[in-house]
C-alpha cells in the first residue's frame, strides 16, 4: 500500500507550490519553529492520495482547520504535493538531515498505524526522519502540559510532532487554545492573540466572517498546526428502525434527532426494542466535558434548548421561551410549567443555576461551556475560589436571568450542549470529587428515556419516561451496550442483528457496514480535523 501511495505522489513531484511562501526565520532554536520547515512538512505530504486510497475517498484533504464553508475566504494555498518545494525549503532553512522527529498519536485503530507509516515514509524522501509511537498511560499529560514561560521558555513535553484532532462545537474552539499560554506546542504570538480576540468579539456571523479570513490566511502561512483532513462522521441504522422524519446532523453533540418519535419493527413478544451502543463500562461519565459521545447524555439529560442537526438554535428544550438582550451582555430562559426529573421530583430554576455553578468547580468541562459560565459577572472568581456566589445569576420564579461580564458569541450554543442535573442528589457533593458520587451507578435525568437497568461492562436498558414534557417516546426499550465512539464489536453485533444505532469515524466499519444488506450508512459533513502538532518550544 504505502509504495502505491508512493509512487502515484511521487509521479506528481511538479505540481505548483502556490501561493503564500514562507518568509519568517525560526523564532527559537527549535528548528521546527521555522515556518518553512513546517511548509516542508505540508508540501511533502501528498493527502489526496492518502485520502483516496488509506480512506477510500472516506474523508476530505483540508487547507484550514476550520471545515468547507461560508467561514473559510477563497486563495488559501492547499499546499499540493510538491517534494521538490519540500527540499528546497527545508535547504533554505538549513535542516539537519541526522534529526530524527519523534511523532506521537493516541488512536488504537490499524488505519492510525497505516497512517503513520505512510507519513513517515513521505517525509523520508524529501530527508527529514521520523519514528512513530502510540501514547500510553496518562495521554493527556503527555500531550498538553505546558511550559512555565509561554513567550520563551522550553518545552515540557517530549515529543515533535503529534497526530490528533480538533472536533468543534464552535469555531472558535479551532483556534482559542492557541493563545499566548493556552498550548504545550506554540509560543506566544501577539499578531495571533490579537486575531483570536477578535473571533471572539462578537456573536454576529456577518462581523465574525471578515475575523476568521484574516486568521485563516496568516494561519495558512504560518502553519502553527497543519490541518491533514476533515473526518466525516457515518451514522449507521438498521432496516429495522424508522427515524419517522426525525432529521441526521452531527451526532457527536446533542441536537433534536426527534427520538420520540422513532420506531423499531417489533420484536417476536411484539416489542420495539433499539440496540445501540457507547453505554459506560464501569460508571456513567458526568456529562459536562464530553457533551454528546455517550448515548446517556442524548436520551437521560435534557437542557435548556434545542439545537439542529448543525447545532444551530431552534428552539426551547427545558426552556419554554428565551431572550438575549440587544448587545449580547444578558439573557433569560423561562422554563416549562411542570417539568419533573425522571424520579417525580419537580425540576425548577434552582437547579439549573445550581448545575452552572457546579461546574465551575468541577476539575474538567468542556471549553466552550467553561467560556460561558466564566464570562457571567462573578463566574471566573467563583471558579478561582475568590467569590462565594455568582452575582451574574438571578432567578425569579420560572425565570432564571445570566448577565454577563464579556461577551460570548456562543452563550446560547452552551445551554443546547449542557446537561441540567438534579440538585437534590448531587448538592451536598463536593464539586471537585463529583464523579465518585454513588449516583453515577445509576443516574436520574429528565430526558425522554430513564434509566431502568445497569449491568455495568454488560449493559444499560433505557426506557420511556412516562412524564417527559415532550412526549412519550414510542420505542419500548434501548439496551447500549458500552464502548466509546470506536467500538470494536460494532461490526461484530452489526453482522449479528445487535445494532441498529449509532455512528462511526472509522472509515474500515463503514466499508463493512454499507456491505451489510439490513444495515445503511449515512454520511455527514462535520467539524472534525485531524492535524499535525509541531513543538516549536526549545528542548531542555
């Protein structure tokens, strides 16, 4: 395979370079950060092979790290095959051919391990060495702890290259954690902090637009991070299961799929029962870092609003009507008369202001919730432990009202993605040690399924909650079995009639699943990038 990919890439040695060369010099004594050693890099992978043939025209070769769409500007150099670009850059930049670059990655599939080689074997021809090698142990350590001095100090990790990826709620996420301090990799850029910020300034798209084309051209030069590809996701069904019109979007993350009204051919006892999977193996997760990977998070925890499938606003969810005030700087949310968690209790404002506060206390949420919660008046000093309330929160009745210290262009993107918990059963917790409450064994929510059974590293059974503000769902049971978003007995329980729901990256099931007769494959566009990291902080 990897000579095949070699040697059709290397037939197409002459392609043009493009536009934007590299002019900048190394900004330390790394070599790596040397944007033409990072340009090097980029011509002498040749991605569209690798898309055609590793993924089997599965995937898309990028030019950004943002995805195809109306955010990205026209011009930006793809940086086609060019082995012969490659060279003369990394000579223009007086690389050591005797470097040897250690690359890491964290993904266990055989198609990362392809992957790798075949990188290696193009980065061999243009004469720059690299091995390859999976992260074990605490792979989160390993890849994000960052040096004391984010301007100029040395690195504190001990790798040159990783292969990882970026999947984004919102945009901004593609570009945030780059700010002066906010990577293990990248030193401080002022030019780029000052971009940054001004993708941040404001929630209007026809304001963002113009800010995200400046960053993505000066980002397309400089090549802090290379973009490889977009990843599409694949949502599989069984003949079995009827949406009944519900819509498909990005299944990572929470958005209105209508699950209630989904039905599944009944079973010989005349029962509609779902099969799916991404049930927990040894403890249901709290759901604030990983918003939408486990099926719990989209069928046990309800939020305030409801998003589509490309997680745009559409609606109320626990909220029966909301507003934001004209300059962004507040917004209300007026809950639903009625609403119960799933054990009778009555669900009210209380524990939706509860929920905020608890998890800017807890050790990990997700980044574009923490930038919410932190940009409330009191909320980075209640998280700092500086305040002992959020006066940004108030609630009266029904209504609970947010009034913000800054503006966050994706305040209402939060409250479709984060999960309101009960507060009866988790306030006297302790924030920090949250996850080891006994209530993880067993979880009360207020979505459209509750949890009946827990066999844990066996199985969950969900069922209709019969009080749900929606509607009671019409299938009688899901049973998920657990595994994360690879699961490695998909194809296994696919071919035995056990799945009927679910989604998938790996492009190997996908050609499995669509040559299965009772199974279908749809595939949907989302922001999921996979990347090269480059070190460019010098080593100890």
């Amino acid at each position: 395979m990897f000579d095949k990919i070699l040697g059709v890439a290397l037939a197409a040695a002459l392609l043009s370079a493009g536009p934007n060369p590299a002019t900048a010099q190394a900004i330390n004594s790394e070599p790596l950060s040397d944007p033409r050693v990072r340009q090097a890099i980029a011509y002498a992978i040749d991605m569209d092979t690798i898309v055609e043939t590793l993924f089997e025209g599965k995937a898309i070769a990028a030019d950004s790290m943002l995805p195809n769409g109306p955010f990205k500007p026209d011009g930006l150099n793809p940086y086609a095959y060019n082995p012969d670009k490659a060279r003369e850059l990394l000579a223009a930049a007086n690389w050591d051919s005797s470097r040897e670059l250690d690359m890491v990655y964290y993904y266990g599939d055989q198609l990362t391990a392809d992957l790798m080689a075949t990188l290696q074997a193009y980065l061999g021809d243009v004469g720059v060495k690299m091995t390859y090698r999976k992260l074990e142990g605490d792979v989160g350590a390993q890849l994000t702890t960052r040096p004391t001095n984010p301007v100029d100090g040395t690195s504190n990790i001990a790798w040159d290259l990783g292969y990882g990826a970026a999947a984004a709620t919102a945009l901004q996420e593609y570009y945030n954690p780059y700010k002066t301090g906010g990577t293990s990799h990248t030193p401080s850029d002022p030019n780029l902090d000052g971009m940054i910020d001004a993708i941040n300034a404001t929630a209007d798209p026809d304001k963002q637009r113009p800010a995200y084309f400046e960053l993505q051209k000066y980002w397309n030069t400089k090549l802090d991070t290379l973009p490889l590809y977009y990843q599409q996701l694949f949502i599989y069904e069984s003949n079995k299961l009827n949406r009944n019109g519900g819509s498909y979007g990005n299944e990572q993350y929470n958005y209105d799929t209508g699950i209630v009204n989904w039905t599944m051919e009944p079973d010989a006892n005349g029962k509609q029962i779902m099969r799916t999977n991404t049930a927990p193996p040894q403890f249901f997760e709290l759901p604030w870092a990983n918003l939408g990977i486990w099926i719990t998070s989209k069928v046990v925890f309800d939020k305030l609003l409801s998003a589509d499938g490309s997680l745009s606003v559409n609606g109320g969810q626990l909220a029966e009507s909301y507003s934001v005030g004209a300059d962004g700087m507040s917004a209300s949310f007026t809950l639903q008369d009625g609403l119960t968690w799933h054990d009778g209790s009555a669900l009210t404002v209380g524990d939706v202001a509860w929920s905020i506060k608890t998890a800017l206390r807890v050790p990990q949420i997700h980044a574009v919730v923490e930038n919410t919660f932190t940009s409330i008046e009191g909320g980075q000093a209640y998280r700092d432990g500086d305040a002992d309330d959020i006066s940004g929160i108030s609630t009266d009745g029904n209504t609970i009202t947010l009034t913000m210290s800054k503006l966050d262009p994706n305040m209402l993107l939060t409250f479709t993605q984060f999960a309101i918990l009960p507060e009866a059963h988790l306030g006297d917790e302790d924030p920090l040690q949250l996850q080891q409450s006994s209530f993880w064994q067993k979880p009360i929510g207020s979505g459209p399924f509750r949890i009946e059974e827990v066999q844990m590293n066996d199985f969950v059974r969900y069922v209709p909650f019969e009080n749900y503000h929606g509607g009671v769902a019409k299938i009688d049971e899901i049973i998920a079995t657990p595994s994360l978003d690879g699961d490695g007995n998909l194809l296994k329980n696919a071919g035995a009639g056990q799945m009927d729901y679910g989604f998938t990256k790996n492009v190997a099931d996908v050609a499995a699943l669509e040559a299965m007769a009772h199974m279908r494959v749809i595939a949907a566009d989302i922001p999921y990038t996979r990347m090269i990291w480059f070190n460019k902080f010098p080593r100890k």
